[in-house]
C-alpha cells in the first residue's frame, strides 16, 4: 500500500512539473516572439534617428555658417560708421559752428531797433540787479 501511495503522489508531482515547464515554455515562445518584433521594428527607428540626427548636424553646420557671416558684416559695418564718422563728423561740425556763427551774426544786426532798457524789479526798498539777456538758443529765426 506504501508503494502505490508514493507512485501516486509522483505520479501527482510529475504532472504538476509537466504542467509548469508547459507553461514556461508558452512564455519563453512568447518572450522569443517579443523581442524579435522588437528587434525587427528597432532597427528602422535606429536608421530613422541616425538620418535626423545628421539632418539635424546638417542644419546645425548651416546656422553656424550664417551666424559668422553675419559677425564679419557686423564687424564691417562698425568699421564703415567709423571711417565715415571719422571722414566726414570733422567737417559737418565745423560747417554747422560756421553756419551757427553766421546766422547769429546776422541775426544780432538788426536795423532800426532801440536797444531795450534792462528791467530793475523792487522788492521791499532792495534793487534787484537786470535779469541777464537771454541768448537766442533755441529760438528760430
């Protein structure tokens, strides 16, 4: 009775072993089957990400080109404002002083008109010096 009651119980033991190496072999097909869909949809997203990544170096090099075309035109313009600054700033300040000189010569020459007696305010028995004469600055003629 002892013999048949361990023949039953490995009997027992060895479907229940059968039955999980069943399942373990369900999911190692299963697992097999992944990573070779996985593999097989990797290596197109691999090749895509390699070709934006050189498009990407591409535009990169491009940027970089145009940026220092535009530092070398900035440098030359700066030196162009200068040289004409330099070439012509003299000149026009000394034409404008001249001219400035030349309208307040006119200006000041005029015919027929009495000269203007300074103003003396009074204030509480004290003489208030003449307010000074205005210049013409900023006045149009």
């Amino acid at each position: 009775m002892a013999g048949i009651l361990v023949a039953v119980f490995w009997a027992i033991l060895v479907s229940f072993l059968a039955v999980a190496l069943a399942r373990l072999a369900q999911t190692l097909k299963a697992t097999t089957k992944l990573v070779a869909d996985v593999t097989e949809q990797a290596v197109p997203l691999l090749a895509d990400a390699s070709a934006a990544v050189r498009s990407a170096q591409t535009q990169i090099d491009r940027v970089d080109a145009i940026a220092s075309d535009v530092q070398e035109v900035t440098s030359n313009a700066s030196a162009l404002s200068t040289t004409v600054a330099s070439t012509f700033g003299g000149p026009l300040v000394k034409v404008a002083a001249f001219g400035y000189g030349v309208r307040r010569a006119i200006g000041g020459r005029k015919e027929n008109v009495p000269a203007k007696e300074p103003r003396r305010t009074v204030i509480v028995g004290r003489t208030v010096p003449a307010a000074r004469k205005r210049s013409n600055r900023g006045k149009k003629d």
